[in-house]
C-alpha cells in the first residue's frame, strides 16, 4: 500500500493536569498516547511538531523519542521564544532539555518572549501538520486555540482526554 507521508502536532494542558501521571491511569495514558503516535506512523506520519511546553507536549516528545527507536521519523520542536523554560520547576526543566537533544530540529519562533508568542507556535504547529493528537478537555485556553484552529484547518484530530478516565 503507498503510503502518502504528512506531519502530526501535539496540544494539550500543562503539568497540573499530570498530577495522575505515574498512577494506573497515567500508564494507560501512556499506552493511549503511544498507540495514537504508532497509529499515525503506520498510516504515514513521518515527522512529529512539537511546542515543547510542560505537560502533555513534552510528554508526547518522550513518547516519539521512544518510537524513533523502532521507526524512521523526525522530532521537530518549535519552539515559541529562546529561554521558555527558564522560570519552570527544575524537573521540567530537565525533561525540556532531554528531549531537545533526540530532536532532529530546534526551531525557534522568536528570539525572546514577546506577545502572542504562544499562540504564533501553535498556529505554526498547525500549519504544519496534518494531524493534531491531543490532551483536550473542552477548557479554555491555549488548547483549546489550537484544537478549534485546527478543526478549522481540516486536520485530522486524535483527542486523548476523551478516553484517558
């Protein structure tokens, strides 16, 4: 079967909504979100846009550096200005700069905060995808931005937080 590759994005709500994460439910979170990554790479997805903010996007960096052992696909972090991470809780911190080193690309969108920079990354995620796998539980937000904008935009979008209590 020919395959025709395309891109995935990555949304969803930062660290508090992680409290879980280590639990029986987290696990099968994990299990949810790697079956929603293996999915779109046996259906063609070849490279994977991440926005590289705490919680459920620097969760899913880790899950397709794991996938990036087994298939031939790429990491992008975009990334929304230079320093994001530097006021975040030392383990976030961390995580951020594990992943940053198994990503094929580091694409700074600006050089420092300015206003509106989250927002530009999401788009840019979006723009670039075709598919959005997600952690959406209908709050307002930047989430909820990017989940309605690409709706709009006729991607593709896997919804984990449907499935993930």
């Amino acid at each position: 079967m020919d395959k025709t590759s395309f891109s995935c994005c990555f949304s969803g709500h930062r660290d508090a909504s992680f409290s879980w994460t280590g639990s029986y439910e987290g696990h099968v979170f994990q299990i949810m979100l790697a079956k929603a990554i293996d999915d779109a790479i046996h259906q063609g997805c070849n490279r994977f846009y991440n926005g590289m903010a705490r919680g459920f996007d620097i969760i899913a960096a880790e899950a397709v550096i794991l996938a990036k052992n087994h298939y031939d696909v790429e990491l992008v972090a975009a990334i929304p200005f230079r320093g994001q991470e530097v006021k975040w809780a030392k383990d976030w911190k961390v995580r951020h700069d594990e992943v940053l080193q198994y990503c094929d690309q580091a694409i700074y969108l600006n050089e420092g905060y300015v206003t509106g920079c989250y927002h530009q990354r999401n788009r840019y995620l979006v723009d670039n995808s075709s598919r959005l796998i997600c952690f959406y539980s209908g709050k307002a937000g930047g989430t909820r931005h990017t989940h309605d904008y690409a709706e709009e935009k006729g991607l593709n979008i896997i919804n984990l937080w449907k499935n993930h209590k």
